[in-house]
C-alpha cells in the first residue's frame, strides 16, 4: 500500500499542473476572445459612426442642390424673358408722337420690372456709376474730360442679378 500512497502523489501532483495550465490557458483564451469581441465592437461602432456622417453629408449636399436647383430654375427663367425687356427699353427710347402707344408701353415695362423684382431680380448699369468688373462688362473705353477714371459713361445693355448670382453682366462704356 505504500507504494501505492507514493504512486498517488505525483500524479495528483502532475493532475494539479495539468490543471494549473489548462486553467493558464482557459483565461488566455478568454482575455484573447474578449479583446476579438472588442476589437469587432469598436471596428462596428467605428463602421456605424461612419454610415451616420456620410448620410448627414449626403442630406446637407441634397438640401444645399435642392436650393441651388430652384435658383438656378428661376435665373434661366428670367434669362429666357431679358429679350422682352430689352425690346421694351427699346421702344420707351424711340421718339413717337402717339402718347397712348408711349403709356402703354410704359405700362407693360412697369408691369415686367414690377414682376422681376417680385422674383427677386436687381436691374443695374447706370451712367455715373463706377464701375466694377465683377458685375459690369466693359466693352469700350472713352477720353472724356470732366469724367473721373473707372465711371460709367453710357449703358448699351442693363445687367441683371438674383442675389449673388449674376444672371447677364451690365454692358457699358467706361472712362479711362
């Protein structure tokens, strides 16, 4: 029986560190799935926070275009209708005798500048102005004494603006 007390005792010993490693490794294992999940978490949650700033891009981009879609519509709109107001200006320029002629077309220009500014629409290019190469075009250059440099001199064609946005420059003559 002695032997067999002296067999015993190194194979509990033996038992003791098996299970020693076994419950090493057990944690190992559970410390190396446990940084897997949170690796996988953080990756998901990185991923997500992503989506929800691309999609908060995507919704500003689409509202900003929506807007800028209706201001572009209404400047081709008001592009399609400056020939009519240039032939009016035309006409209110020429001499006529027939008064009634004069104050309807008088009328009608009223009636277009009353409807383009209710869109929005500036009308500018005077003469005296000074002029600024950012709103105003110009196609010739005139010596007048009296005048000062970088005025406006004469108006061939009125330019339009919608805000910020330039619809046709101001056609003029500018005084060097």
């Amino acid at each position: 029986m002695a032997k067999k007390k002296e067999q015993e005792l190194p194979v509990e010993e033996t038992v003791e560190e098996t299970v020693e490693e076994t419950v090493e490794e057990t944690v190992e294992t559970a410390e190396n799935t446990e940084n897997l999940w949170e690796e996988k978490y953080n990756a998901e949650h990185d991923s997500y926070l992503r989506l929800a700033a691309d999609y908060d891009n995507f919704r500003k981009r689409t509202v900003k275009e929506k807007e800028q879609s209706y201001t572009n519509g209404k400047a081709d709109a008001v592009e399609k209708l400056l020939p009519v107001y240039d032939n009016l200006e035309r006409a209110l320029n020429q001499p006529t005798e027939d008064t009634a002629y004069k104050k309807g077309v008088e009328m009608t220009m009223t009636q277009l500048v009353g409807i383009l500014n209710g869109l929005g629409v500036e009308i500018y290019g005077n003469t005296g102005d000074t002029f600024d190469p950012n709103i105003h075009n110009a196609v010739m250059h005139t010596e007048e004494e009296g005048v000062e440099e970088n005025t406006i001199t004469q108006v061939f064609q009125k330019g339009i603006r919608m805000g910020e946005k330039i619809v046709r420059f101001a056609m003029v003559q500018v005084a060097n």
